[in-house]
C-alpha cells in the first residue's frame, strides 16, 4: 500500500476497473473477482454512475453490483472508492445541479454514504471551472466525497482548474485518470507527465492493456472472440507485436503473465500510482496481480520503451 499523491488514502498497487461489473462480468463472476481481488490484499476499485449503458442504455450497473457486494461483505470501510460524474445518459455534463444529484444517485447505487475519490469524468467546456469546482467543493464540504479528480483532462486545463480551487479556496484535483499505456505514450509523455510531476499529482492510466492487446491474447493471425476486439484493431502492427516479443522475454524472465509485465511497465512510470485494469474473470484476474511488487530492471524497461517507442 502507498498514499495515493497528497491524500490520505492508502490504495493498492492495482486499482480494479468496475467497468465489467454488469457488463461482460455477470453478478456471480463479479462477486468472485472482487473477492479474489480483495483477498489478495486489494483495496482500491473504481467504477462510474455511467458503467453498465451498454446493458440498459442509462448505465448504474456497475455501482447497483457494487453496492450489494460491499452490503454483503460488510467491507465497505476496507475499500477505497472510486466513481465518475459526467457520462451517465441522463446525468451529463459538469454543472452544479447534475453533479450535487448525481453524487447522491451514486451514492445510494452504491449503498454508502460517502464516495473516497470522485472524478469529472470527462471535461465539461461548457460548465465555468468555477460551477463544477465549487459543487464538488460542496460535497466535500457534506462528508459527502473525500477527495475529488480529474478524467481525461489535457495538462492546460488541468492547470486551469487547479488555478481555480487555488483562487476560490475550493477542493483540489488531486489525481488525473488518463489513457496511457506501452502503445499509447506520445501526448502523456510529452504534455502531461511533466505537468504531474510539477504539481505532485498521480495518474491513474486506464486501457493499462491497450484492450487487452498487451495482456498478450492477440497474436499474428489469432482472431480473438471480445467486445473490445474492434478496439485493437489499430496495435495489430509491427510496433504492437515488436512490443509483445519484448514482453513475452520478460515475462519469461519473471515467470509471470505478460499481462503483469504491461501493468508493471505502466506502475514504475514516475508519475503513475497504479494502474486500472479490469478482469471478466478469476483467471483474467490472476494474470494481473503478479504485477503488484514487480520490479522490472533498468534494462527491461529500456528494452519495453524502444519497442514501443
């Protein structure tokens, strides 16, 4: 465990993406994983009120699933939350009034009375900084969330929003949720990694798999029955399988999922916490854990980051 930037809160080296849950993971195959998840010592889980649209075109699945297992378990206090605003359907968009509803309709999805980290899914240009910042202060100001962030947002306005709270005295972003991973690197790398680094705020990258495609299941003329197959159409190239060629040496080396290799690339990044990965299943799920306390050498990265390059 480590703190999660300038939080007080202790999360695990693999944040578990609930984007599954009440998806392509049923209820009973969820329970599973997040118990497995769990028992191997994972606290930290993140989800959104938009997750599950695919099924019901609105989305809450994710949170509804969630909320029955922490009822179930009794185990909400053990586990750090994560969930969005934004995106849901009928909740879009950064202004006050659908943020101070939607906070409470996760809320009661979710069957707690307190949210550990809530992210702007998605920038809202639309919204002055100034309305979206003050309601989440607000709701950090209710014991409503703890702390609050930032998803998808480029460095420039990342920087605007944190010139905001500063001037307002509002709630801070204090973590970025981005794409990022070993074949999607040049705009983090270039643009928002040194602006992280500057204000000593952690990334939370997801697609950390690139679909699935870096835990080594698409290989040259292996069609691979998935939702997200259509996805990875674009890392089916020489780059994407140099780039497996070198993580399959190094899993070798390690004796561990090729998977792990990709999720430990992504955690030794100096301003990543822990990358988000999601599992359909136990066995999904083993293939990602090896990489909590992988430490990938010098070379091995070296050799990661030119492939990939």
């Amino acid at each position: 465990m480590s703190k999660l930037g300038t939080t007080d809160l202790d999360v695990y080296g693999l944040c578990l993406g609930g984007n599954v849950f009440g998806w392509t993971a049923d209820e009973a195959s969820s329970f599973a994983i997040l118990d497995a998840y769990a028992q191997a010592g994972g606290n930290f889980i993140d989800t959104a009120d938009a997750y599950g649209h695919r099924v019901n075109g609105e989305g809450g699945l994710s949170e509804e699933l969630l909320g029955r297992w922490f009822a179930s378990r009794g185990n909400r206090s053990s586990i750090v939350l994560a969930t969005k605003v934004a995106a849901k359907k009928n909740r879009p968009g950064l202004g006050a009034a659908n943020i101070l509803a939607a906070a409470d309709e996760s809320l009661a999805r979710l069957g707690t009375d307190y949210i550990d980290l809530y992210y702007a899914h998605r920038d809202d240009p639309e919204v002055p900084l100034e309305e979206t910042l003050g309601a989440f202060d607000e709701l950090v100001r209710a014991g409503k969330v703890r702390y609050i962030a930032a998803s998808n947002y480029t460095a420039p306005r990342l920087a605007e929003a944190l010139a905001v709270s500063e001037r307002e005295g509002f709630a801070r972003y204090s973590a970025l949720q981005n794409h990022y991973n070993l074949l999607e690197r040049a705009e983090y790398e270039a643009d928002t990694a040194p602006f992280l680094a500057q204000e000593s705020i952690p990334s939370l990258p997801y697609f950390g798999l690139a679909r699935g495609f870096l835990a080594g299941k698409y290989r040259p003329g292996v069609e691979v029955e998935s939702v997200r197959a259509e996805g990875v159409a674009k890392y089916r190239d020489e780059r994407g399988y140099a780039t497996l060629a070198v993580l399959d040496e190094v899993a070798a080396a390690h004796k561990v999922p090729v998977a792990s290799v990709s999720l430990a690339w992504l955690a030794a990044q100096p301003t990543v916490a822990a990358p988000i990965a999601s599992a359909r299943t136990v066995d999904q799920l083993a293939e990602l854990l090896p990489s909590v306390g992988l430490t990938l050498s010098a070379e091995e990265i070296a050799a990661l980051n030119s492939a990939s390059a």
